[in-house]
C-alpha cells in the first residue's frame, strides 16, 4: 500500500469513531450532530472505494463495483439540512424534503441494470475498465452540477443568517458561523480538484487523471474528515446552535407589556432618535458585553422592531455597528483618563463591553483606522488634555 491508501483508511477509521460521537453525543444540537454524523457516515462510506480501487478488491468482489457511487448525491442535501437545523429552531423534515434526494434514487436506478447482473458479467466489465470509468465520469459531472448548486444555496443562507445577526447582538464569540464556513470551504477545496482531474481527463490525459485523482481526492477527502474530527471532538461548541425565533418571540411579548410611544410604521423624525441617542449616552447599555436588540428594546420599553426599525432606518447602522460604536468611543475616552494609566488596553476594553481580544482588535481599527496601541501612542499630550476635557 502507498501513502495515499494509508491516509484513507486513517481517515475512514477516525470518521467512523466521529459518526459514534455524533450520533450517541448529548452535548449541543442533538439534531444537528446527528445531521452531521450522516453526512460523515455518507463520506467515509464512498471513501471506501478509493481503498477497494487500491487494494484491488473488486476482482475479488465484484458485486461492489459501482455500489458507492450513488451515494455521492446525498452529500448536498445532508449539508443544507444540517446547515438549517443548525440556523433555525424551527426548521422540520417534512415528507416535501424528500425531493432532494431524486437525484440519490435517480442513480441507483441508473445503475440498477448494472447491479443485476451476473458476477461473471460484472467480472468481464472489470476487463474493460475503461466502461466503467465513462460511466462514472457522467455520474460524477451530474453530482458536480449538484453540489455546486447546493453550495451557492447554503452560502447565500450564511449571508442572510449574517445579516440577521448583526440586527440583533452586539457581540458575535458565541454564534460563530465560522464552522459553517469552514465546511463550504472544504467542499469547494476537494471540488475544485474534482473539476481539475476531470478537465485533465477529458483533455486525454486519462490515465494519469485515473491513477493519480483516485488517490489524491481521497486523501483530500480523508483529511477534511481529520479537520471535522477535530472540531467536533475539541471544540463541541461549535455544534451549538443560534435561533433568532426566540429573538422575535421575546421582543413580542415587550410590545405587548409596554407603552410604545409610535407605532412601528410611522415616520422615524428626529425626536425618536435623539431619545435613543440621550438613552445610550446616560444609561450605557453598550458596557453589558452580551448586550442583544430585545435587551435594548426592553430597557427602553419599546418593541424589537420598533427599535431596529429607528438604528438601521433612522441612523442607517445594524445593530452590531451602532453599538460597537459606542464601545469603541467608550475605549477611546477612557485611554486619555489619567485614573487609567496602569491598566492594560484589553482591560479598558473588557470593561467598555467588548468580550474577545480579536473582535475588539477588529472593530476598533475599522472605525478609527489604527490599532489600539497605534492609536494610543497616537496622542499627543494635548490631544489627551483636549479629550480628557471632552
């Protein structure tokens, strides 16, 4: 066996332990996990046929050939339902989903005069390799036009989740999208080598298109598994889902507590602004570091949408920007008091609200176009006087 084959099989080998873990864990969105261990399951399962390819086994069992293949079609529709389970409390398998696998019955009826034949007929395909490798390569082109299509769906409903967050909290460390991200990276990463073997291949390099993609998109393939091993076996929190229904549901039942002072439709003027602005300037909600919109609405007795109606109709921001804003100017006049001098950057910031390092780091260089520390050593004694003053 070569090296590739070796890293196939450490890579079946740890995504069965991660099906396991998945399937049977109690920990985050039992759902979702569960979602995810399929789709492992479905993974590792097709992986096996780089491994027989390898090992020469289907001489010795042909009734496998090709058993794999339908398989494949599974992988898009797995994704997007974890993706959704994941970013909706809501979101249920109804008889209507079951569409999405057509194209994984599609093809083992395709394949199914093949799969009824005799072992000496399917012997002799083996004898001519090549047949089979035709018929693959339609197969996998169809799949390809599949999973792209379903990737651009799940990429356009992390946009739309994002957009969703940044209306409705202040900090983001605990509703990470960036797992969801990391697995369309991963797809579109073995994908795109798809794509390359396949051009080569129909640019007449066949036979180093078939030795060498065989191998190495299994490899590639087996390694994502070792990358999603990791994350699910060290980092459990990222299988922990966000729901912005509770969001809505909370916000509900303020308005229906308090006394609105004008209704959502109304025309946003100046008055209702400035209330928010003198709010935020007196209170200082922006120094709880998980503060959300529905927390804000609560404090100022008006309803969620009332209130995100005003930050992102009235002063044109979401509210992840309007507040940060606030925390960063919070930083800001904090760095020139003299009280302030023995404490640590980080510490002026975690007491402005901000709960990360990186995110305060980010945030503050994108509204003042510097670093913390850039702009601290910025100052100038009389800027310090002049602000301190301020």
């Amino acid at each position: 066996m070569n090296f590739f084959v070796y890293i196939i099989i450490a890579g079946i080998i740890q995504s069965y332990i991660l099906v396991f873990f998945l399937l049977f864990s109690k920990r985050g969105n039992k759902k979702a996990n569960r979602i995810l261990g399929i789709l492992i399951l479905a993974f590792s399962t097709t992986m096996n046929h780089f491994v027989f390819y390898a090992l020469d086994v289907y001489n010795n069992l042909p009734h496998l050939i090709l058993i794999f293949d339908p398989l494949i079609f599974t992988y898009g529709p797995l994704f997007l339902f974890y993706e959704r389970t994941l970013t909706s409390k809501n979101y249920i398998f109804s008889k209507a989903k079951l569409f999405h696998f057509i194209p994984f019955v599609a093809c083992i009826a395709f394949y199914s005069p093949f799969y009824l034949r005799s072992t000496q007929l399917k012997s002799l395909f083996l004898g001519n390799f090549q047949i089979l490798i035709d018929i693959a390569r339609n197969v996998e082109i169809a799949h390809l036009v599949q999973i792209f299509i379903y990737l651009f769906i799940i990429n356009s409903d992390l946009k739309k989740y994002h957009n969703q967050i940044l209306k409705s909290f202040s900090s983001l460390e605990k509703i990470n999208l960036n797992w969801l991200r990391l697995m369309v990276f991963l797809f579109m990463a073995v994908y795109f080598v798809v794509v390359i073997f396949l051009a080569l291949e129909l640019l007449g390099y066949r036979d180093f298109a078939n030795f060498y993609g065989t191998k190495i998109i299994g490899a590639l393939i087996a390694l994502c598994v070792y990358k999603i091993g990791y994350h699910g076996l060290f980092q459990p929190e990222i299988f922990v889902s966000f729901d912005n229904d509770e969001l809505e549901e909370k916000s509900s039942n303020i308005s229906h507590t308090q006394n609105l002072d004008v209704e959502l439709n109304d025309h946003i003027d100046e008055e209702k602004i400035q209330k928010l602005l003198d709010f935020m300037d007196k209170k200082k909600p922006y120094l709880k570091d998980d503060l959300t919109l529905p927390d804000l609405a609560n404090q100022m007795g008006v309803s969620r949408n009332q209130l995100s109606s005003l930050i992102n109709d009235g002063i044109g921001e979401n509210f992840f920007m309007f507040i940060n804003k606030y925390r960063v100017e919070e930083v800001k006049l904090q760095l020139v008091n003299p009280a302030n001098k023995n404490y640590t950057i980080m510490a002026i910031a975690y007491d402005a609200g901000f709960k990360s390092k990186s995110s305060f780091n980010n945030i503050f260089k994108k509204f003042t176009n510097q670093t913390p520390t850039e702009y601290r050593n910025s100052l100038t004694y009389q800027e310090v006087e002049t602000l301190a003053e301020e």
